[in-house]
C-alpha cells in the first residue's frame, strides 16, 4: 500500500508542470498577512511606541522622576481652578483601584495648594485566566495661581508579588526600575523585559491623569 501511494505522489508531481501549461487558469493564490503577535504595548514584538523610549518620557530633577502638567487655564481664578483640581484628585480616591490609604493629604487654601498621596493597583494584564498587576505608590501637588496650574507627580513606588512564595516580589522606587538606565537597553531602542512593563504602564497612568485634568479645566 505504501508503494502504491509513493508511485500515485510521483505521477501527481510529475503531471502538476504539465497541468499548469495546459491550464492558464492556474495561479498562486493570494498569500493573507500573519497578524502580528500583540504584546503587552500594543504594537507587534518590534515595534514600540517611541513615546516610551524618548529621553524625556521619565523627566529627572534632582535625582527624581518628576511628571510635571503646566498648563494654562485663561479665565480662571487660582480658587476655582482649585476647586476643579481638588473635584478630580477627589473623584480618583474613588476609582475600584484605589486601597485605603489613598487621600488628599494636605491642603493650603489661602495658598491654592493641594497635596494628595495614592496608593492603587496598576494592571499590566488582566484576563479570565490570569491578573498581572502592581501596587502604586505615588505623590500629586497641584499649586494652583489665577489662570495657572502647575500639578506634578512625584515620589512613585512599586510593591510587586510580594506575597509570592518564592521571594521573587519587587519592592523598589521608580527612580531604580523606570529610569533610562533600567528599564532601556543600551542603545536606548527596546524596553528591558521585567522593568520595561512598568515604564510604560506609569507613563500610561500619568497621561491618563493629566488628561483628567485637563479636561476638567476646559470645562
């Protein structure tokens, strides 16, 4: 049976040739494209979003990652704008991320100034099948003037796996795990493999909050 099917595959290959000159109906058929493999950046295994990657995607001043929103609000008083940025910080404090620990810690009125600590979940990956998340340490001051806000996001801290009993959990600053120096290669072109999912969702976390804001004031 065995030679019977060798003979049957070699009279097929041996008429395909003869086939395709008889018949100009014969074509390669369209080959569709493989879909890149997501990953966590939402870009293909190669492709980054160079926003990640750029030398001032983590900001440092004085040996510290400072985020900073400077932004212009014509038309606004120092009291209102404060009121709309103290309105937001509050609204966060009740996202489903948030731990208790969360709060607007000092608050200067006479000198418009908001002082606000955070501390929430950051996820990484979330499915049916498995959670990848992180606690998230971080400070926001909003100096608020007329027709001016200046809000930074500062002292940032990761607790991760923690509880893993391995020992394998992660416990350090951002200024030790998201800077250049740790989370790029260095050629400066990839994010490192464990620190470079931190970077990019913090950078995440930070436009999430700015654009809150912002949006706030435009209102």
């Amino acid at each position: 049976m065995r030679n019977v099917r060798k003979k049957l595959l070699a009279l097929t290959l041996i008429a395909l040739p003869c086939m395709a000159t008889a018949q100009s109906e014969w074509e390669v058929p369209d080959q569709k494209p493989k879909q890149e493999q997501k990953t966590l950046f939402g870009k293909s295994k190669t492709e980054i979003d160079p926003k990640y990657l750029a030398a001032d995607a983590v900001p440092m001043v004085d040996g510290k990652i400072v985020f900073t929103l400077d932004e212009d609000v014509p038309g606004k008083s120092a009291q209102e704008i404060y009121d709309i940025v103290y309105s937001v910080l509050e609204g966060m404090l009740k996202s489903e991320n948030q731990f208790e620990e969360s709060k607007i810690a000092l608050v200067n009125k006479a000198e418009h100034v908001i002082a606000a600590k955070f501390r929430e979940w950051l996820v990484f990956k979330s499915s049916a099948l498995s959670l990848d998340r992180t606690v998230f340490n971080y400070t926001i001051i909003a100096n608020c003037s007329d027709g001016h806000l200046n809000l930074t996001m500062s002292r940032m801290s990761y607790a991760y796996e923690l509880d893993r009993d391995d020992s394998a959990g992660l416990q350090t600053s951002a200024e030790e795990w998201i800077t250049d120096e740790y989370a790029l290669n260095k050629a400066r072109t990839k994010l490192q493999r464990h620190s470079g999912k931190f970077r990019v969702k913090t950078i995440d976390r930070k436009d999430e909050i700015f654009q809150i804001v912002r949006n706030a004031l435009e209102k």
